[in-house]
C-alpha cells in the first residue's frame, strides 16, 4: 500500500460493511443507556490494516512529535495526607496533528491518503451506526503512534468548558499494530471500578468510546527481538459531536443545591 485508500469503507471486511450498511448486531451498540465502550475485531481488513501500519511506518514516523505528560513529583512530595494521592493525566505517545495545515506532518498525512480517509463519508457513517445516533457533520481527527513502554494513564476525557461536548462526545479508533507488538490494553471503568480490560494490540480491531468514560491504556509491551518499526501501534482517531447535543447535567451544583436542602 502506498496510500491510504479514499474511503474508509475500503478498509473494511464483509462484517464492517454491514455496520456500514446498518445489518449488523453492532449498530447502534454505544446508545445502549448501559454501554459505553466497545472493541471489536473482524470489521477492518486485517491485511489491510498491516499495510497501513507500514506505510505510516515509512510516510510519518519521523515527523510525529513526542507527547509527554509525566507523573508531577509533587504529587508525592506536596500531599499532605495519607492516601489524599491526586493523579492528572499522565502519558507518553507521539502524535500527528492533522488539522494543522501548517505542519510537515499533516502535509505528508494529505499526500499519502490519510486525511481524506478520516474525513470520508464513510468514515463518519460507521461512527454514526456505532453510536446510533446522528453526528455532526464537522469532526476532528487525529493520529497517534505507542512504542515500547508507551501509555496513557487513568483519565477521562471529560471537557466540561466546552458547551458542545460537555454533555457527551464520540470517538472511533482503529488499532494499526505492527508484527512486533506483544500486548497493549485498554482498561476502562463500569461502575466505578477499573473492572473490564480489551486487547488492543490489533491490526484492524475497533475502538468505540462514549465519552466521558474513565480508562487508560497500558505500556506497550514489544516482542523479544522485534525490529523497533515493527514494535509500534498506530491509532487512528476521530472525534464526533451529536447532532444533538446530550443534556449537561452539572452534578456538582446539583449535589451543593442538595446539600442545601438538606441543610
Ligand atoms: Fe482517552
């Protein structure tokens, strides 16, 4: 592969398809009121996706920026009391902003398909039938590359000062694992507990987030002796708003007015 195909829906397999085409049991699985995560193999190309995987290899690697958010030491130093630990998000990715024209990334990202893939109909169509609900028609994109020892920690993705996604946002990833990739997981929350975990070490395996949603994903664990371009996971992102927009209920100033009424 020496571009990325114009639609997404060229990625896909005959089960991805019917997402696509909304003949499968997966549409509309994010609206369920008790699901917000979802990992499914076997709906893009496998192959394909190995393919992509080099490309990027090839076309991008070398121009991604590093994304560091380490651990503050005064998080251990400055707290006060037993067991009063606060962790911020903490991670260690590279990334490719794609929406910044000006950037070399983002350049190569428009010449080697990319951009036009994540912004195909297609694309937000199998975002839509996985949400089952309607989606902007604007949304954002994003790719990121994990290597060896790569993460991101517990956070949530909560953005309550914007008035369009503090009710609730979508995202659609898709896992584009090189050979040499041992582990990597998603761990996510279900009431209130760090509980479920997915592989997400695929080639091709899709992620669906009905954010906020408490998750983080663990170090990226290389093969024995993989080559350093074959130990990495690419990720392809992208960010939907609803067409309608959620209700934002303020749970803080709802609790403090309770709190009152109970005074
Ligand atoms: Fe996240």
């Amino acid at each position: 592969m020496d571009r990325f195909p114009t639609e997404f829906e060229d990625m896909l397999t005959a089960a991805g398809r019917r997402v696509l085409a909304g003949r499968s049991p997966l549409c509309g699985a994010l609206a369920e009121p008790r699901r917000r995560f979802l990992a499914e193999t076997g709906l893009v190309s496998e192959r394909l996706a190995r393919a992509a995987a080099r490309l990027l290899d090839r076309a991008l690697h070398e121009l991604l920026q590093p994304l560091q958010q380490p651990i503050p030491p005064e998080s251990i130093w400055e707290m006060t009391r037993n067991y009063g630990e606060l962790l911020p998000k903490t991670a260690r990715v590279r990334t490719a902003y794609l929406e910044r024209r000006r950037e070399l990334a983002q350049r190569r990202a428009e010449e080697i398909g990319l951009v036009a893939m994540l912004r195909s109909e297609s694309f937000a169509a199998f975002a839509a039938a996985l949400a089952g609900r309607a989606l902007r028609r604007r949304w954002g994109i994003q790719l990121l590359c994990y290597g060896p020892g790569d993460y991101a920690g517990p956070h949530n993705d909560h953005h309550p000062e914007e008035p369009d996604a503090r009710g609730g946002y979508f995202d659609l990833h898709v896992s584009l694992c090189g050979r040499g990739v041992a582990q990597q997981w998603l761990v996510y929350a279900v009431q209130g507990h760090f509980s479920r975990i997915a592989d997400v070490a695929t080639a091709g395996g899709v992620t669906a987030y009905r954010l906020p949603l408490w998750h983080y994903t663990t170090p990226l664990v290389a093969k024995a002796r993989a080559r350093p371009e074959e130990a990495r996971r690419w990720l392809l992102l992208g960010t939907f708003l609803y067409r309608q927009p959620p209700v934002f209920t303020d749970v803080s100033r709802a609790a403090a007015g309770t709190r009152k009424l109970n005074q």
